[in-house]
C-alpha cells in the first residue's frame, strides 16, 4: 500500500499541476503562436497576438481553473457534510436551477438581445434554488430534509427545462440551448470572467470557514455541537457558498458535471478523510481535472467544437463504474 504523501506536499503538487496546466491552456490554440512570444503579448502589446492572448486563451484559462475549483470544493463540503459521497452541487437543485435560468433567457430571446442576461439569469436561478431548498428545509431542517427539498427543486427545474425545450418555436434557439447545456468554455471573454469570479471567490470563502465545523461533524452532529459548532450556521455557509460557488461556474460555461464528484473520490485517500484538508485538495483537483479536459477537448478534435461537459462525462463515468467494481469487491 503506498503511503500518503504529508499534506504541505500534496498541496504544492496540485497547485504546480494547476499551474502548469493553466500555461498549458494559455499556449494552446489554432493559432500558431510560439510559447515564449504568447506568454510576452500578455504583458506587450503585440497587436493581433496579444488580442488572441489576452480577449481568447487567458478568459478561458482563467474560468477553466476557476470553475473546477468551485466544482471540486463544493463536492468535497456537501459530501462531508451530507455524509454522502455521490453528493454534489446536483443534490440541492443549484445547477439546474441555473440551466432553467439561462434556457429563459435564450428562449425568451433576451440573450440575443442583451448577451449577459445569459449568465445574469443563471445566477438568478441558481440563487432561487437555494432560497426555496431554505424555505423548504425550515430554520431548523437537517440534512436529509434539505436533500428532499433539493431533489424537489431539481425535479421541478428539469420538467421546466424540458418544457420550455419543447414549446421553443426557434429551431435556433433550441440548438442554442442544447450546446450550452453540454458546457463549454469557448468564446468567453474577460466580461464572463469580471462577472462569474467575484461570486466564486465569495463562494470559496463562505465553504472555507466550514472546515473545522466539517471535522467536528465526522464525530457526530450532538458531539459536534456540544464542541461549539453552530450547526444553522454551518448550513448556512455551505449552501450559500455552493449556490455562488456553481451558480457563478453554471452561468457562464453551463452544465458542466462529474468534476465534484471525482474530485473528491481521487483525493480523500490521501488526506486522511479529514474534510477541512480536502477542501483545498479538491479544490486544486477540480481545477486541474477541467483544465485538463479542457485541453483535450482542443487536442482530440481542434476543427470541431467539442464541448466540455461531453469531455469530463467520458471521464468521470469509467470512473464510477470502477469506483462500483472496487466497492463491491471489497463487499463481504
């Protein structure tokens, strides 16, 4: 059995994964510009190579480590603090929410018509979800009346979703709706980016104050809260944080799954299941997962558009069904 690394050197090797990645991303394109030459137009001004590097490669770059960060943390909170480990941002109905959202608004036309209304409206219906799983779930729900009330908004966003695709009387608005809801990062643009990171940031922060509180959680919620945690507040924290977190992530690349799931899984082993560790373990997993795929989304097939969320689907599904396989050979 290979031992886990300590946890400073797991850390510093995910984030010059990340890193690397991320130049990996910013070199890469149809344009045939060299490393070097790129990297400096970032800084330079060097006419049409820095337009390509900094209005193109560097907004997707920048929302591809972003995203999967937001993805890979909010994963690893709900699966430490629902005690669940197939839960993800899915299980409180945020990020179809935020697909409901954005089909309004390209159905509506109001996304031809004024572009970030797009994300604008994801974010709202992202914001929705969690204000109804609140109210659902009551001051004092716990966890598995949380996890109803999403499935209930989730459920009812996806009978919407379906709706609004089958009464759309534009053909050009439903193939619209179709691509975005497979995900994808091209032809985002610094706007995406100044709209979405504040709120993922926010996001980020509010999950992060709830490591400790995670730790307590694993010796059981009556220990937990004799040690001083504010289990309302906890809750609060996490869903609002997810909500921003995959909110921001879903309105301005859509659905983009399996990220928080696998993330997660891979990590756990080498953290020692302490969840205040995996958070930022996953966070730098999620990141260099979508960054990867991200590349190779470019890679396999450069004249087609092939979208991301197919891409981190071909992934992540092998992988469960490994994760199935391993699971029951160690059944007794």
């Amino acid at each position: 059995m290979i031992r886990p690394p300590p946890f400073p050197v797991l850390i510093l090797g995910l984030s010059a994964l990340t890193l690397a990645l991320f130049a990996a991303s910013l070199l890469t394109g149809p344009s045939d510009i060299r490393p070097w030459r790129g990297l400096t137009a970032l800084f330079v001004d060097d006419g049409a190579i820095s337009l390509v590097m900094r209005e193109i490669r560097l907004p997707r770059a920048i929302l591809g480590v972003a995203i999967g960060a937001s993805l890979g943390l909010s994963g690893a909170v709900l699966q430490g603090w629902l005690r669940n480990p197939l839960a993800d941002a899915g299980v409180l109905g945020i990020g179809s929410s935020a697909a409901l959202g954005a089909v309004v608004a390209i159905a509506s036309g109001l996304a031809s018509a004024f572009p970030p209304a797009l994300p604008l409206a994801a974010l709202l219906g992202a914001m929705a979800a969690v204000v109804i799983v609140l109210i659902l779930g009551g001051r004092d729900g716990n966890r598995d009346t949380l996890i109803l009330a999403g499935v209930a908004v989730s459920s009812i966003t996806a009978a919407l979703t379906s709706l609004a695709l089958n009464l759309s009387a534009n053909p050009f608005a439903t193939l619209e709706i179709v691509f975005w809801m497979l995900g994808s990062l091209v032809d985002r643009s610094l706007a995406h980016v100044a709209l979405a990171l504040p709120f993922m940031v926010l996001g980020w922060v509010l999950i992060g104050l709830t490591g400790r509180s995670l730790d307590a959680l694993t010796l059981g919620a009556e220990t937990a809260a004799s040690l001083g945690v504010r289990l309302d507040r906890v809750r609060l924290c996490i869903v609002l944080g997810t909500a921003a977190a995959v909110g921001a992530a879903t309105a301005v690349a859509g659905v983009i799954g399996f990220v928080g799931l696998v993330s997660p899984h891979l990590l756990r082993p080498l953290v020692g299941g302490r969840p205040s560790r995996l958070l930022p373990a996953s966070a730098l997993g999620g990141a260099a997962m979508l960054a990867a795929a991200d590349l190779a989304a470019r890679l396999i097939a450069p004249d087609r558009d092939l979208k991301l969320g197919v891409v981190t689907a071909m992934i992540g599904a092998p992988f469960f069904l490994w994760l199935v396989f391993h699971e029951r050979g160690r059944a007794p």
